[in-house]
C-alpha cells in the first residue's frame, strides 16, 4: 500500500512555506468590478478574476456547480425554457458558494473561448458568445440600502429593481420608468420587465439576499423587506415564461456556519442604535418573507456535496493527486474496520465507506468533517480560508517530517507548529488550552524542552514497529475535538468526543484500532489536563490529580526512588523454605559462607554491571568454601559478564531501568499526597473518588510487577563441570509477588528451573530410582565407601552436585537407597569396628527410627554393596522362602534361561547366601507351579529352539526333581512354542441371577485376580439398557488377569445394564486353568 508521500505532489510553494491561501479568497464584487473596468482577463493579478486560470487551477467540477452553470446557461443560450428560471444556492461551510457565482459570471461574460478550459464543466454548445449575455450582480452584504438625493430630499433606497436598472439601462432608458424605480413599492407588470430586460439574455446574480433584505427592513421598516419579496415573487412569474431571463441567488450566508448571523446582528445594532433583540427580530421579520418566496418559486442546488470538498482541497493544495491509489488504500483501511469489529462506530461498517474514502482521498473523511461541520461553527476561524490555511500547514508539516502514511487523519495536525497553534487556537479563542498542549500532547517547535510530553513519554516507553507515535496522534484528536462548544461543556454534544469514534479517527493498517484504543484509555490514568467523563474524552484547563502527582513525581529524589526499589526487592522471597535470601547485595560479602541451607543472593537493582565469579567462589578477599550453596537472582538492567548487549538490548534496558524508577517516584508521590493532600490545594474529598482510589491501589502493584518482572536471571554453578550459567526465568505474568493471581510465584518460578534441570532434589524427587541413581553415581565417584558427614560437605561444596530441597532430604536418600539395594547404610561409630553394626540393605531394610544425619552424619557410613560384599559384611545365610523364590525368578526372568548349576552362584552374587535346602524347596515349587521349565542341554537344536517334548515343568517334572539343565521363565517358553500344551476340557458357567451376575462383575472389577493366567475361551453378555434396548458383548480368546485389566468397563456394567428376563445372561467359557487362580472355585459357587 502506498503513502501519501509517494501518491502526492504538493504545491512548490507550499512545501516552501510561501503560500498564501489569501489567493484563493473567493470575491464575487471583485471579479465583477473588473470586468467593469476591463481587467477581467486571461493573466489578471488576481486568481478570481483570470478566467482561464480559475477555471484550470481553482476549480473542481462538482455536480452542484456544473448544474447550476447548465440550467442558467441552457436558458440563456439556447432557449431552454424547461429549465428552472430562478435557482437558489443551498450552502454550509465551504459550500462553494461564492466560488460557484463566480464561475457563472466568467461563463455568461467570456462565453465560447473558455470551452476548451471548461470541459467537463459544460457543454460547449451551452457557452454564449462574448458580450451576448449581460450579467447583473447585486452584492447583499456589501450594497448600500439607501441614496442621497438632490436638495436635500429625504434619502431614498436602493431596491432590487433600481439597482438592475443600474446595470441592464443607461440613464436615457431609465428615463420612461424613473418614478417606478424610485417607488418603494415593487413594480409587478410585464411592461416594466420589458423595458428592464429587453430582449437581450440577462442573468441576474443575487449574492446574500438575506442579510441585503435584512438591512433593507432596518432601514424601511414594514416595508423594505415585504416590497423585495413582492419583487422577487414578480420577477420570478415574469422569468418563467421568458427564456432571456436566469435568476441565481444566495440566501444561506445570514445563518450559516460562518456565524454571519451574528454578524448582521452586530452590525445593525451599530448602523441603526438596535439593541440586540430589535436586531434580531428585524433579520427574522425580513427572512420570514423572502425565504417563502423564494422556496415557492426557485429550484435548490447544493453546490458541493460530501466528498466535493476533499476534493476541492486537493485542487488547491496538490499539483497531482494519484487517484489510482486511492482504491486500495480504501480497501486496507475497511479491512481494517471489519476486523476491529464493535470497537469501531456504526458509519465504520457503511456499505459505502469505501466510496467515501475514495472521494476524500488523500484525506480520512472524519478530518475534513471535523474542520468543515465542527471547527467551521467558530466564527473567527473564517471558514474555507481557515481550514485551507490549516491544511497547507499540515501538508507542510508531513513532508518535513516525511510521514509514511496512507491518509491524513485528525491526529496528523502537527499542533507543535506555531503556524498551526495560531490558527486552531488564536483565531478560534481557545488559546488558554495552550498548556495543555505543552504539557501532554506536542510541546512548541523550536523550544529549548527539557522534557517530553506525557505521549511523549508513553509513545517512548512503548515505541510502535514503524515509530509512529500513537499516543501522540490519538490525543491530537481528542484536543482538536475540545476546540468546539466549550461554553457547553459535556452537555454540549460537539465538546468532546467519545474513545470509539476517537479510535476511528485515528485508526490505519499500520495501527491497529485495539493499540489506539489502549493509547486512548492511558487518558485519564496518564494525562495532565485530557480527561474521560461519562465515555467522552475531552481537554480541561483544570489539571487532573495526575498533574498534581506528576509535580510530586518531579521532586522525589534518585535516592528516594531507589530505596522504594530496594523496599519492594525485599520482599520478593520471603520465608523460603529452600533458601537462606540476601536481598540487596552489591558484593559477595553479602552471601555468608559454610550455612547449612543454600543461600540465595538477589542483586541490588542499582548495580549496573556483576561478575558471577567473585559471588560464587569468594567471600570478600578469602576463597568461598561452600560455593555450590550460592545462587544468586539478578534483575535483567544489570549487565552480567560474559553476556554481550546489542545497542537495542543496551536501549532497552536503560529504558525498563527509568521505567521501574519512574513507577517508584509515583508510588511515593501517591503516598504523600494522599498523607497530606492540603499541601497541594487539595481536599481529602477529591482523593475518594474512584480515579484516586484506584490509581493509589494500582501505583504499589504496578511497581511490584515491574520489579518481579525485571528479577528474570538466575545465576549459580551448573551440573556440566560446575560451569556458571545464567538461566531467564521469563516474565511468569502477574504473580504473587505482583499482586496478581495469574502468574508463578518468583521462588516457584527458581525452584521449577533448578528441578527441570536437575540442579534441585526435591521431596517428590528424592525418593525416585532416577535420583536414587544420580545420587549413587556422584556418591562412590572415586570411593566404594564414604562417610555421610562428608556427603552432607559435598553438597554444599561440589560444584557440580545438586541441591537438596531442605538439608533433612538426604536421609531420606540414604534411607530410600539402601532399601532399594543402590547401597548399603551403616552404623560404625568406632572407626577400629571391622565391620557396621548394623548394616541396612534391600534383605535388612532401615527402621523408620534410623537417623543417619544425627550429629552431622558422624558414626554413619554408605558403601556400595559390592563393597559389602568382598569385605564379608553380608556373609549371613538368608533362609527365608518367600526372599530365596523371589531371588530366584529373578535371575531368571532377567536373562531369559539359566543354567540351572549355575543359578545358585548367580544369586549369591547378585543377593546373598541361600540355604540350600530352601532354595532347592523353592525351585521344585516353581516348576510345580508352571512358573519356570527346565530342559536337558540336548533338547536345544542348532538355531536354539528347544524341544517341546522335553519340556519339565507342572506334572512333568521328574520324581526326584531337576538337578540340570536349562530353566527357561515359563511364559517365555509358552512364548516361543517350546510347550505342548496340555489337553484341557474347556468348562462352562452360566449365570442369570442379577446378584451373581452383580458379584462376577465385582471380581472382574477388582484387583484380586490380575495375576490370574486361567484361560478364557469366551465371555457372552445379553442385557438390556435402562431405556430397555437391547444390549449384547463378546469376548473371545483370552486370560482371566486380562479381562482385568478392563475393570472399569464391569464397573461401568454393573450399574448401566439389566438383566431382566430369562433371555438375559452371563456365559463364560474357561480353558487351561492357572493352579494358583481361585477364580474357578468362585464361578463353581456362583453357579451352584
């Protein structure tokens, strides 16, 4: 999409800054005085007055001002008599008005050789020869209304009808008509028209009938009014008839925007000694009158219709205007709206918006609204010339500053230029909002400022992509819309302007209508003098709290805002249960050494630059001893070594550095106005209302947020060599710390980036085989065998351990390990024992009473069991069945088969000692049982596969047992096809009985036959839903323990099916019957 820089070409004088839009001042007496004195030609001085460039470089062809120029012209010309005879122009601001007479007047006097510089303003066969059509102008405003006469004689008045006769007659002519032009009665017959007119085409020009008929009733009360409107009744019923004739007339200047009303009403109180109400009832009296007429009898055109005036404005301020653009920055702009949705006003969703944008284009139609039907009702600022001045100013002010933008909006006014300032301000009586201006929006060019505007300020601390400075722009619109109906107030519905329509103004493709939205919304929070009332934003003289605040801010020291920094760093940790917290520190003496908990240093936010080093392995000058213990908590401002900035990083952090001062100067500056409010003029009263309340409950927490959001960086001695590593903990959202209840908690937030990395055993952790692993590794590193209270030392002083959670931790590892068989923890508190009394392992596990950190851990060893082992301390011969059956499948399971002479080896190598007669008891059960086969070594073919056959397991087994061989798991054996499977008779239960259907879905539901490896042939459910529909499911091949591990699903059917009728039922067919599963003799039960 393209900007204006690239579509526009402004005027060469204009971006000179040489441009006098006094050349544009539109004088219809003017133009007609010089062609009375021959000066109105092709190269005259003046604009107006040179046809051909009045026409070129002045005028766009709007459908009002060709249709007034065709209807006068198709008369006079050729005779058109379905034209109207007498037309009246209908004008508002920039209307168009003079303007459109003046190119009637060029158009009737110079006639055919203007053709080709009016084309497309009017046929040529429509243009009269030169001199054919005489033209009679009467100025309203500017005629007098009366004459002196000879000897003395009461003065007489200039009527309508004697002052055409000035123009179409010569004194000769006059001579048969004189007592009737000196009549002040309205002549009304055809006799007098005739001598008036003749026959030669006459286009007669009224310009501002209403304030001529005005003076006109001042000067001849009763009469000059009623007398005009009876003529113009007359002239009108003559003209209609006869094509020679075309009559144009003003009549909206008297009450227009341009506040002419008021004028008239001054000037007659001057001219004639009449109060105001007298003068006032005079303009109604003589308006009455002629606007009846004249509405009866002529037909109204509007000279320039919405979108005419952009136009007309890019005329005069472009030398070229690329209008191919304009389609599609109008399709970016609607885009735009359509996705903002409600935020927008209802005319951003117009089916022909998109027209409209085109039409005005280079302008947004909302600024030409607002100086053209808001800023136009201020009487001083003198209308199109006003806003034209307004306008080359602005356009001056974008190609200075080359503004890549697509449209020139409201907030694109440049109010710090002094050209600008002087014509919205002075000339508009509003000079008293200049420090308001000053203060919050644009400070004055050319000014030695110290310091920023508060947009200023907001558009640095939040810079949008492309560097437009929103806040700025948004808040112009608020001010130039406060410009109009002060007087008012908020009851004044143009004071002002409401955030949605304020949005739509200022809203492009390039800022979004949320981000004006939330520029705007800072108002009342930020802004000196803007403010939000009842939804409508407005500019006061008054200053807002926020002024008084922000004085308050300007006296609190750098001193003062650090220590309220360094208050709220305090209390970010507190009562860590992990930490010993040091907040505040500048150096390493900060961070005491050899504590028993870890200790965590956060860096005082005044220091700029740190070197994690001298923190962490020193204290002052001497060596820091327990150095894995520190860790250390820094804001993201203070540059760490070993990092590198960019210049945006360096930028950046400067920026969030001023920013959380800033919030710290006005949290104090809250706190001591609201102390002591009388010091700065103003009531406690003032502080209760709610834009108080909740800037003081929001100051502290916005502070707060800022800080925790700042304290981002953890530094402290990493798992990979005891390097030092600096981790971002992000800004987590509004936390505890912050007031809020969305985020994590600062200490939550350290605590999850140490255990996501493995730097922090905590109690869920502590009791896991993954730590119990880690744990055992860094424990015998070098040694088999280690004290505790040299563990407990480690911890604090190996960089490259983790931290404990809480000190009391290890116990529990050493505890859990020696349970788990990771190592074995003993007792040995005389270092000449030649072995620990007692010795804890997986076979002896610790008492709950046991407390190896008693002491420090002293008395206390851990050693690895192999360790155990070659020194004798586990010569004991375990003899307990249920620990020697477990042992056994064990080994087995673990390596698939095992040479049953070697079995016996293997255990005590990987336990203890058995008793052989146990273990021999043991190992007949398991073949008993089907848990374990044994095959002879020649039972195995060359691939490996063994024999089924030879398979010894169950009934199989031998009389005197298996003394060799190879003992496979019995699953794996069924597995790989080395069982011939037993004959079986399946068996069948059926069940009917809703109780025992209730009680066989309860075991299924259970746990207690999830071992189970009976055989299940088939399971047939018939029931019914509650809603009485059919129900049915099958199960086919499979185990009871399988079934199982569907327990959900019976649970679910023991409360959703019925069984109701005899159809309804539960057949279960069993196969191969596990000797150690009960689940037979229950079904047995249940059936009988």
């Amino acid at each position: 999409m393209r900007d204006v820089l690239s579509t526009c070409q402004p005027r060469p004088e204009i971006l000179a800054g040489t441009f006098n839009p006094e050349i544009f001042t539109a004088s219809l007496s003017k133009v007609l005085g010089d062609y009375r004195k021959g000066e109105a030609r092709e190269g005259a001085a003046s604009l107006y007055s040179d046809p051909v460039a009045f026409f070129r470089d002045a005028t766009h062809p709007t459908q009002g001002l060709c249709t007034i120029l065709d209807n006068a012209l198709a008369r006079l010309t050729n005779g058109d008599l379905s034209r109207p005879a007498m037309q009246r122009l209908d004008t508002a601001f920039g209307g168009g008005k003079t303007h459109t007479l003046i190119a009637l007047a060029h158009a009737a006097m110079q006639g055919q050789p203007l053709a080709e510089h009016m084309a497309g303003i009017l046929a040529p066969e429509r243009l009269p020869a030169p001199g054919q059509v005489q033209v009679v102008g009467i100025i309203g405003d500017t005629v007098d209304t009366l004459r002196e006469t000879a000897g003395g004689a009461a003065p007489k008045p200039n009527t309508l009808w004697w002052m055409i006769a000035q123009q179409t007659l010569s004194s000769e002519q006059q001579a048969s008509i004189q007592s009737r032009l000196d009549d002040a009665s309205a002549p009304a017959s055809d006799e007098f028209f005739e001598t008036l007119f003749g026959d030669r085409p006459t286009l007669i020009i009224i310009d501002e009938i209403a304030q001529y008929l005005s003076r006109m009733e001042a000067a001849f009360p009763g009469v000059g009014a009623e007398q005009s409107a009876a003529f113009l009744m007359s002239l009108s019923t003559y003209a209609a008839g006869r094509a020679n004739v075309s009559v144009v007339l003003s009549l909206a200047s008297a009450t227009n925007a341009f506040g002419d009303f008021n004028k008239l009403i001054r000037k007659l109180q001057s001219t004639h000694s009449m109060s105001s109400a007298e003068a006032e009832a005079v303009v109604r009296e003589a308006q009455r009158g002629v606007l009846d007429v004249v509405n009866r009898t002529s037909e109204a055109t509007t000279p320039v219709q919405e979108g005419d005036l952009s136009r007309i404005m890019a005329k005069r301020l472009f030398v070229s205007v690329d209008h191919a653009a304009a389609s599609e920055v109008a399709s970016a702009f609607i885009e735009t709206y359509r996705q903002a949705g409600t935020d927008l006003p209802a005319g951003a969703n117009d089916p022909q918006l998109h027209d409209r944008l085109v039409a005005h284009y280079p302008f947004h139609p909302t600024l030409i609204e607002f100086l053209s039907e808001e800023l136009a009702q201020v009487e001083s600022f003198q209308g199109t010339r006003g806003l034209l001045r307004t306008l080359a100013r602005a356009v001056r002010r974008i190609w200075e500053a080359k503004l890549a933008i697509p449209l020139i909006q409201t907030g694109h006014i440049d109010l710090s230029d002094s050209t600008i300032r002087n014509e919205l301000l002075g000339k508009t009586e509003n000079s008293d909002l200049v420090p308001v201006l000053d203060s919050d929006i644009s400070k004055a060019s050319g000014t030695q400022a110290t310091s920023r505007t508060v947009a200023g300020e907001l558009d640095a601390a939040n810079p949008h992509p492309d560097g437009y400075p929103v806040h700025e722009w948004a808040w112009r619109a608020v001010f130039l819309h406060s410009l109009i109906g002060r007087g008012g107030g908020l009851q004044d519905e143009k004071f002002g302007i409401d955030i949605t329509s304020a949005v739509y103004e200022m809203a492009s493709p390039a800022i979004k209508p949320a981000t004006v939205r939330s520029a705007l919304e800072t108002i009342e929070r930020e802004a000196n003098y803007l403010r939000e009332r009842n939804g409508r934003l407005y500019a006061d003289t008054v200053p807002t709290l926020n002024n008084i605040l922000r004085r308050i801010e300007g006296n609190v020291a750098h001193a003062e805002a650090m220590t309220r920094v360094e208050q709220v760093v305090r209390s970010l940790i507190k009562g860590s249960s992990v930490f010993d917290v040091h907040p505040n520190i500048d150096n390493s003496e900060g961070i005491p050494d050899k504590t028993p908990k870890p200790q965590l240093g956060i860096l005082a936010f005044e220091v700029e630059e740190m070197d994690p080093a001298r923190f962490i392995e020193r204290r002052g000058d001497a060596v820091r001893q327990y150095q894995n213990q520190v860790f250390l908590l820094a804001p993201s401002t203070t540059h760490i070594a070993g990092t590198t900035w960019t210049e945006s990083r360096t930028h950046q952090e400067h920026r969030t550095r001023q920013n959380i001062l800033t919030l710290a100067r006005k949290a104090i500056a809250v706190e001591r106005l609201k102390e002591n409010p009388e010091n700065w003029g103003v009531s406690h009263e003032q502080l209760q209302k709610g834009e108080f309340r909740e800037r003081a409950a929001k100051s502290p927490a916005e502070l707060r947020t800022a800080i925790d959001e700042s304290y981002r960086f953890l530094i402290y001695p990493g798992r990979e060599g005891g390097r030092v590593v600096v981790r971002d903990l992000g800004k987590r959202g509004a936390g505890p710390t912050a007031g809020g209840s969305g985020g994590m908690h600062l200490e939550d937030a350290i605590l999850k980036q140490l255990a996501d990395e493995g730097e922090l055993i905590t109690d869920d952790r502590a009791s896991t085989a993954e730590a119990i692993t880690l744990l055992g590794k860094l424990f015998f590193d070098s040694l088999k065998q280690v004290n505790v209270s040299d563990l407990i030392e480690r911890f604090a002083t190996r960089r490259n351990w983790p931290i404990l959670q809480r000190p009391a931790l290890l116990a529990t590892v050493l505890v859990e390990g020696a349970k788990r068989s990771s190592w074995c923890l003993g007792h040995m508190p005389d270092k000449d024992s030649h072995k620990p009394d007692p010795l804890y392992h997986k076979d002896n596990p610790p008492p709950l009473t046991v407390e190896p950190l008693e002491k420090g851990g002293e008395g206390w060893i851990l050693c690895t069991k192999e360790h155990a082992k070659q020194l004798g301390w586990l010569e004991s011969i375990v003899r307990d069945p249920n620990t020697v059956g477990a042992w056994i499948r064990q080994v087995i399971d673990s390596r698939d088969q095992v040479d049953l002479g070697q079995l016996p080896q293997i255990i005590e190598q990987e336990h203890d000692k058995v008793d052989a007669h146990v273990y021999q008891q043991q190992l007949e059960n398991l073949f008993a049982q089907r848990q374990l086969v044994a095959y002879p070594r020649e039972a195995f073919n060359e691939e490996g596969d063994a024999d089924p056959d030879q398979a010894m397991t169950g009934d199989s087994v031998p009389v005197g047992g298996v003394t060799s061989g190879i003992v496979v798991p019995y699953q794996t054996a069924q597995a790989r096809g080395w069982i011939t499977k037993p004959k079986v008779e399946n068996r069948s239960f059926v069940l009917r009985t809703p109780e025992k259907i209730k009680q066989l879905f309860n075991l299924l539901s259970g746990t207690g036959l999830a071992q189970s490896q009976t055989e299940v042939q088939a399971l047939q459910i018939r029931a019914e839903t509650p809603d009485k529909a059919p129900f049915q499911l099958m199960f086919g091949q499979t185990k009871v323990g399988a079934l199982v591990e569907s327990r959900a699903l019976f649970a679910a059917l023991n409360n959703r099916v019925r069984f109701t009728t005899e159809k309804h039922e539960v057949r279960l067919t069993l196969g191969e019957l596990d000797p150690n599963c009960k689940f037979t003799k229950m079904l047995e039960q249940l059936e009988g």
